[in-house]
C-alpha cells in the first residue's frame, strides 16, 4: 500500500474552542477544509493535516464506530518535535496560556531528550520533546 497521503480525524466538543487552541499555539489553520463540521491544522514542515470533527460527525462517517473520552484514555499520541530546550519552554508555556493541560511538566529524559506531554481542551495528547 502506498497512499497519496495520510492524516489524523480527531473527535472533539466544540470547533470554536479546539480552533481557538490551535491558533493560539501557532498552528496554520487548514482553512480549504474548514467547515460547521470540522476544523483543520497543519502540523510540521511537511504539513501533516489533522482535522478536529465534531465527535458525532465523525461518528456518524465512521459508520458506527464510538469514540471514547481522550480526557481518560487514547488512541494515540503525535509527538511534535523541538529544536531546542528554550523552544520546548517557549512551547509549554504557549499551551498553558492557550488553554491546554501541562500532563508532564518540561524536563530531561534518557539521553540527550528534554519535552513534554500536553493534552488539548478534549484531552488529545501530544508529546513534545527535543532530542
């Protein structure tokens, strides 16, 4: 299998607060693809899309599959990747004045790594970290 492309459906509650979140933080805003529906992201230098559907849209296109409450559990998680330890603080800070969840706070792991977990406002996890 060789897909055209890939990119992420995520559920969430509300569109105005997950497109709020994100441009606060500095994503680029999809907006070809942004609709009563859905709003979408680019993420990285590739511009990998990940668009943020109402849950029971997305439901309801899935035909039957449930999505559970990313504030307790995931499915996944992106890791966003960092040049540096400033730019890793810069990045937390960002999310916390956005609105977001520090779940692990900023700090050094293994070798030569320094990050962070964060959750969006519907709890969808990203992993942040400079290695």
């Amino acid at each position: 299998m060789k897909p055209k492309m890939i990119w992420a459906n995520l559920a969430v509650a509300n569109l105005e607060r997950t497109q709020k979140f994100y441009e606060a933080i500095g994503c680029t805003p999809n907006n070809p693809h942004t609709s009563n529906e859905l709003v979408s992201f680019f993420f990285g230098e590739n511009n990998f899309v990940i668009h943020f559907f109402l849950k029971n849209i997305l439901e309801t296109n899935v035909k039957g599959v449930a999505f559970g409450d990313s504030k307790t559990s995931n499915e996944i998680i992106f890791t966003l990747s960092a040049e540096n330890d400033e730019q890793v603080n810069q990045w937390a800070e960002d999310v916390e004045n956005a609105g977001g969840t520090i779940v692990s706070k900023p700090e050094h792991f293994g070798n030569h790594y320094y990050g962070f977990v964060f959750a969006d406002p519907d709890g969808h996890k990203f992993n942040v970290f400079k290695m």
